[in-house]
C-alpha cells in the first residue's frame, strides 16, 4: 500500500539518482552473494560492538538480529512503571555500526508472546518507508530485510507502524545505526581522526498518566495503558526524559567511564524530541550536530543540538580527572525529569588547566 | 554527669504524656487539645544527662583542603526528653488546622495518627514546635545533630562518606572516591513512608529512627577551616539557611526544602522522605522524680 507521501518520496529519490554520478553501480544479487558476510551480535547500550573506524576490506554484508520485546520496566527510582516496546529489550535499541557502501540485513523478530505487530524505519535507509513497508510483522513473525548503507554519519531508526507510531516510540522502540565513512573519520581539514571508546546515549521522553492524586498509574497490559498515555502524550509535556532508558540509568556502577588523554566519540540519539547534550566540565572537540559524516565537524562546542528524529556525534579527548555530568542542558529535564549521566574519569590533574587557588573562607574585612 | 534516678541500668525511659491526666511527666501540662484530639498520647523518651561522642557535622578543610569530619566529645548537660515517635500527619494537621502550620506537601503514609508527617521542611518543623509550646505551655524544641545522634545510639550514621581529600594534588581522587563509596551504597529507593513502628525501636525504645524518614535538627550548616600544625580553628563560616538532618546518613538540606529527594544535595544520595520529632528539656529534682515513679504506678499505660 503506498501512501502519497511515500510515492512523493519515491519520485524525488529516483530524480536524485538519475542526476546523481553513480557511486557505485547498482550490483545485482549475484554479486551481492558475492560479498563477504559477516554476523555481528548486537550488545545492550551504552556500549557498542566492536567495529573497525577504518575499513580494512571492501564492502561487506553485516547480518544483524532484533527481537523486539513488550515487557513492563522501572524508569525511575519512585519505581514508575512503563509498558515498554523494544528492539531486543533494551531502551534504547541497539547501535549498529557498518560502513558506507557495506549492506544491511537485519532479522526482525516479533515472538508470539508479543501482543503488538511492530516494524522498522532506519532513517539511514532508502525507500519503502525507510524499510517499514517492509517490516510489518505481527506477533508470531519474523522478517528479514536488505539494506544499502549509502550515506554515513548517525541515524535514528524506530519502529513506524501505521497509526501508532508515536507511541511505539515513547514506548522505547527507538534506536541508532552508525554509517562510518570507509575511511574513517576526519576533523575540518580532512585529516583523520579516531577514538578509544564509544558510548550511544540515546535520550527516550516518557508520558506516564497520573491518578487524581498526582500519582503516576500502572496498567495490566500495553492496552490498558493506551487510551490515558496518548491523552498524556497530546500534552506533549513529558513526565521523564531519561538518557538508556531510565533515570539514573548511567550513574553510579553504571556510570561511562574514561582516562585522561583518552578520546571519547558520544553518540547520541533522540527519535521523538530535540535536545541538547552538554558536558560539564567538557567540550566537544569535534561535533556532527546533524551526525552526518560528510559534513566538516563543528570545533569546541559547549553544547550541541541534537534536531528530535536524529542522532549526532560529538568527539572528546578528556584533559582532566573527575566526575563529569553528561546532561541535556534543558537543566528542568536534566534534575527533574532524568536526563543526566555521569563519566568518571582517572588521571593526573592538571593545575595549569584548573587550580583552586584559595579555599573557601571568610571575606576578608578592611 | 547526672544519673538517671530512675532507670540506673538503662540509659533512657519511655513515658508516656495522658491527656486524660494532664500531667506531662516532664513537668508541664498537655491538654486534651494539644496531645490530642482524638485522645492519642504523645509518647516521649526520656534521656539522662550524658555525652557523645560523634563525627561533627559541617565540613572541614585543614590548610585549605577537605578533610574527614572531627570526631569530638559533646555534653548533653541536662536530662531531654524526646519523642518516641516522629511527629504524626494527624498531630501536625492538628497545627494546621489551627492556622499556624502550612499544609504538608505529602499524602499521610497510613491512617493520620499513626502515619508521620512527611514532606515538611524545616521552618515548618519551626512552625509545629512553636504552637505546640504555646498549645502545652512547655517549650519544646528540635533536638540539635548532637541531641540526635545522642538519641538514635546505634542506629547514628553520621557521614557516610569521607571528604578526605587523599591526594592533595588532585582533588578528583577523592571526588571519584567519594562516588564510588556513594555507588556501592545505593540501596533500593524507599520512597514511601511507613506506619510508625515500621522501623521499629532502638536501644533507647526510640522508634524509626534512621529508616526512610531524615530528621530535621536546628543546627546550622558550618564550614570550618583547622591550621594544618596547630589543628586551631582559623575560621568558622555558618550557614543557617542550610540545617543538618539526620536519618540513614548525614544530610545537609536548605530549610525550605520538603521533599528531600528533589531538593538534595547535588551529589550524595538524597533523603527519601523529610520529617521530625521534638525535644525538651527536662531538668528533674529528685523529689520530682520520685513523685514521677509514684504517678507511674498509677498510669498503667507508661511504658519503661
């Protein structure tokens, strides 16, 4: 079934591709059977699995899997309950990582146990909906779809069926894949640059209904909860913002971690609503606001937009030791509503950087 | 030191203070109306005169830099008694009810008298001492830390955390010390407040003392700077717009704040729930206590 829009963006695509110089000729099945396949397991976030930052090989087809799972879990420490949707159970859903020109296939799984049919819009993908006209599986099904990675930065993927979107997505069905350049990332004059580590923060808003008394309600099941939690979200003030689904999520034992001297890559992910990461403390170095490799990072942010519907990076080599507050710099949404991590950082302390010079004390009297 | 006339085996008493006799124990009178509406009593414990010895609060920089808190002797010169509860949702509507206390932000945890008031910050706790006194004609106070600490005995924490500042060229050991010790310690949040007794009793027959509801105490917040050779006090800055509350660990919140969990601090693990219980002093001859232990026989409800 095509809708209009999809037909309007199906005509501007092929208009593209007729003025575009072909990047790489459209192979046809045999030499896409051809390609070396390689299975890459999925790992929660915020971490990432492991990856090469420059390809050492051509093109490839990286097989992944999803199973998505409907379950109820705590995001606060009231022990707030939401019926979550998620893509292999993790709030956000896993990041990806390939490169550009590498093919996509992913196995989608919904199980019987799932109430919800559910799909998949990689953002990062041409056509069909971003893949979600061709995903939609009821519970009890699994499906299993190409993709080519023709464009690299970060992007958002999430789940889009017809009519329930938003609230497939405020209900955590949301997630990133990274398209890295061949070649690997470079800094404003082209020159390469690299990490030691990455973390995807992806940043979901929740709208839990709340009792007569301010309380927030707990449902029996996905349905119950659907007529009061779309009256919550058309007031479009959110009850939580939290970054890995939770609040508090990346605080405490769970806090990212880092040394001086050591670059950072944050990736950072909202699919619904526009943020602003911001490290106290910190800089970004290098920043993709729009995530998109093919564009010069911005140098030395203090806080970078992240445009609701997409993912951005930002790249950091850590200067000096200590507890660093990693927040959406909406303060309100950082305290109150959950949108803070923490990255402990070891090493030397730099007086040259930073020196209390007199400590607290009196004001002294003339 | 004074002893404790009456109980020479144990360091405090439980009493209790009937309406129906409108005679407090301690020497001043509750009516009907100020212990109760309802004809609950007000149950204290009385504490002898004695000492403690306990980490103080505030912080401490020795030449400039953090340092762990002094542990140090503090006199309680005179006999107190204390609230064997925290003060009840009931009993503090009764406040408000009179106009001289504004409404708790929190819903009563369980039927009103046996439910303590949360969600009260510590001008409110000032309010209730204030119209109680009037109310009872006795002058009833917020324990200090030290009066506290000296009451909860076994179930006193203190600081939870050292500020000790292990590295004195980079202050972000400590800070990533302090963390961790912090992380290791999350427990399970425990926002709701219980019944009363809930927590149960410590030695002292004092109840729920260090559960999920931290105690307001009047005493200020104070920054104090030692000479590192010396260890004299160079400087002492107090704050009292910030007070020290007791419970599960030390916390030092701002007296507007009601709701310890929003309003904590900007590290630390915040208090789950803000409420109180008063002191008075008691200053007992031995006639008087005898006279006590005479009432006490009659009263069979005291509790010892």
């Amino acid at each position: 079934m095509f809708t209009r829009r999809q037909a309007l963006i199906g005509v501007a695509a092929a208009a593209m591709l007729a003025a575009m110089p072909p990047l790489a000729a459209a192979a046809n099945e045999a030499e896409i059977a051809l390609l070396p396949r390689e299975k890459v397991a999925l790992v929660a976030p915020p971490f990432v699995h492991a990856h090469e930052q420059v390809a050492t090989t051509g093109p490839k087809l990286v097989e992944f899997t999803m199973t998505i799972e409907e379950k109820p879990v705590v995001i606060d420490d009231e022990g707030t309950v939401l019926h979550s949707m998620s893509f292999n159970g993790s709030i956000p859903g896993p990041m990806m990582v390939v490169h550009e020109g590498d093919y996509v296939e992913l196995t989608l799984i919904n199980p019987d146990t799932n109430s919800l049919p559910h799909n998949i819009d990689f953002h990062a993908a041409t056509g069909a909906l971003g893949g979600g006209a061709l995903t939609f599986i009821s519970p009890g099904e699994q499906v299993k779809l190409r993709f080519k990675a023709t464009r690299s930065g970060t992007f958002v993927y999430h789940c889009a069926p017809e009519g329930m979107i938003a609230w497939h997505v405020v209900s955590g069905m949301s997630g990133t894949i990274m398209v890295l350049p061949r070649e690997g990332l470079k800094n404003e004059k082209g020159e390469s640059i690299t990490y030691d580590k990455v973390y995807y923060i992806g940043e979901n808003e929740f709208y839990i209904p709340r009792d007569e008394d301010g309380n927030f309600k707990s449902y029996e099941s996905h349905g119950d909860s659907y007529a009061e939690t779309m009256e919550a979200m058309r007031g479009l003030i959110p009850t939580h913002v939290v970054f890995n689904g939770a609040k508090g999520a990346l605080t405490g034992d769970n806090a990212m971690t880092a040394k001086v001297g050591e670059t950072v890559l944050f990736v950072h992910s909202q699919a619904n609503r526009d943020t602003r990461p911001h490290l106290i403390g910190g800089h970004g170095d290098y920043v993709w606001e729009e995530g998109k490799f093919a564009n010069p990072p911005a140098k030395d942010l203090e806080t970078w937009f992240i445009r609701g519907g997409s993912a951005g990076a930002a790249m950091y080599t850590f200067l000096q030791p200590g507890i660093y507050a990693y927040v959406n710099h909406n303060l309100i949404e950082a305290t109150e509503l959950g949108a803070a991590a923490h990255v402990v950082v070891e090493g030397d302390w730099n007086d040259d950087l930073m020196k209390q010079i007199e400590a607290p004390g009196p004001i002294p009297m003339n | 030191m004074a002893v404790n006339y009456l109980l020479s085996a144990s360091a405090a008493a439980a009493m209790l203070l009937t309406p129906l006799a409108a005679i407090s124990f301690a020497g001043g009178t509750i009516p009907d109306r100020a212990a109760s509406a309802s004809g609950t009593v007000i149950e204290m414990v009385e504490l002898a005169a004695g000492a403690v010895i306990y980490p103080l609060p505030g912080e401490f920089l020795i030449d400039g830099r953090p340092a762990a808190a002094p542990v140090a002797g503090h006199e309680i010169p005179h006999a107190i008694a204390i609230m064997k509860y925290q003060v009840s949702y009931a009993g503090y509507q009764r406040c408000v009810d009179a106009g001289a206390c504004k409404p708790a932000d929190a819903p009563p945890a369980a039927e009103p008298e046996m439910a303590p008031v949360t969600g009260v910050n510590y001008l409110d706790a000032q309010a209730y001492a204030a119209w109680f006194s009037r109310e009872t004609g006795g002058d009833w106070r917020l324990p200090t830390a030290a009066e506290w600490a000296y009451a909860a005995a076994e179930r006193f924490t203190g600081e939870s955390y050292s500020a000790v500042a292990s590295d004195p060229d980079n202050p972000a050991v400590a800070w990533i010390r302090r963390y961790e010790e912090e992380a290791a310690a999350r427990r399970k949040p425990d926002a709701k407040a219980h019944p009363r007794g809930h927590f149960g009793p410590n030695t002292n027959g004092i109840e729920d003392l260090a559960g999920n509801i931290w105690e307001w105490t009047s005493t200020c917040y104070m920054r104090t700077t030692f000479d590192g050779v010396s260890g004299a006090v160079v400087h002492e800055t107090e704050n009292c717009g910030v007070r020290v509350a007791e419970g599960r660990h030390r916390s030092y919140m701002s007296d507007f704040i009601r709701d310890g969990v929003s309003g904590g601090c900007a590290v630390g693990t915040p208090p789950d729930n803000l409420g109180f219980r008063l002191v008075r002093d008691t200053r007992r001859s031995v006639p008087e206590r005898l006279m006590d232990l005479l009432r006490g026989t009659i009263f069979r409800d005291r509790i010892f």
